[in-house]
C-alpha cells in the first residue's frame, strides 16, 4: 500500500520559515526607529526621485508628506528643509527634479494644462519659469547642468524618445563656485 503525502505538507516548512524571517525583518525595522518630525529627512510618506546637488549639499526630491505630490529640497549640511516658495503649485504634480551644483537651480516636470512641461526653479529670485511652454512634443525626465546653463530632457515629438539639449544662453546667471573659472560653451558641428 502506498503512502499518500499531501503537497501542502511539505511546503509547510518553507511557509513557516517565510514568515518568521518576515517577522524578524519587521521586528527589526521599526518604524518608530525611523525620526518623524517637520525637519526630519524621513517620513511616513512616500519619498522618491531623490537628486543631489553638484557640490553634494543640497537634496532634492518628491514627496507626499504633505498631502500633495511635490519637490522639496534639504540642506544636508544643516539637516533642514529649505523654503521654496513657487515651485509647488496648488492641485499640479511636480516630479523628476535635477539640480545645479549650489542647487540654485532646479530643473523639473509639471504640468500645464494637463500637459508635462519642463520647468524651472531659481532660488535665488524665488519664481519658476516653463522652459517648454509651446513644446509639440510629450517630455519627460529633465536635468540641468552643473552650471544652470543647459537643461536636457526627453522628447517624443518625432514619435520616438529622443533628446533635446536646451541653451538657455550665455546671459543667465550661471551657478558656478566663488573663484571658479568658466569652460567656453561648446560649439556647434
């Protein structure tokens, strides 16, 4: 006579070791060991798309901690936040930020009549800008150069992802390190 062992008896020994190795992972990651606080890093919320400045201070990301999908930016020096105001506006998302080497500028994704257009952020004048406004094309993830002076994003305007390299011209304010010297820009083939 034959002895009959049910399957689901010999997956038994690996579900009650996934559970107690998913216990222990909870158990040792408690949430209470993260720090929650309004110039704390971390949240209970979700935090995405993180980016850091050129000269490694200043972080950039997206964040839901405050009821809406929208960038904020943290000294990493000061372990503080840093006040934005004009880059998050009411009832639009922001997403996919970059930024410059001091962070003074940040290149990012919102909307425009329900359309994605690449913005920009100035902290020093405190405004944001479309730099895409009559864009034909659909875009996505933006970033900016060291020095402010270049934003590169793509593009699905011939029907594929492609990428455009958008000057912004050499009268900007370029965000560049006290005592440092400037590359020429490069020239056109």
């Amino acid at each position: 006579m034959k002895k009959f062992t049910p399957v689901f008896w010999l997956q038994r020994p690996i579900h009650w070791s996934l559970v107690f190795s998913l216990a222990t992972v909870l158990v040792s990651c408690n949430s209470s060991d993260i720090p929650i606080g309004p110039t704390s890093l971390n949240s209970r919320y979700t935090e995405e798309q993180p980016t850091l400045s050129g000269n490694g201070r200043f972080l950039a990301f997206v964040s839901n901690r405050n009821g809406s999908h929208q960038i904020l930016v943290y000294d990493l020096e000061r372990q503080s936040f840093i006040g934005t105001p004009g880059l998050n506006r009411p009832e639009t998302i922001a997403e996919s930020p970059s930024l410059s080497y001091t962070g003074r500028y940040i290149a990012y994704l919102t909307s425009d009549q329900g359309r994605p257009v690449v913005a920009l952020y100035d902290r020093a004048t405190q405004q944001s800008q479309i730099l895409t406004p009559i864009y034909r094309g659909w875009v996505r993830k933006p970033g900016i150069s060291p020095d402010g002076r270049y934003v590169v994003f793509e593009t699905a305007s011939r029907g594929q992802w492609d990428i455009e390299v958008l000057d912004r011209g050499p009268n900007i304010e370029l965000d560049i390190p006290n005592g440092a010297t400037i590359a020429p820009p490069p020239t056109a083939p």
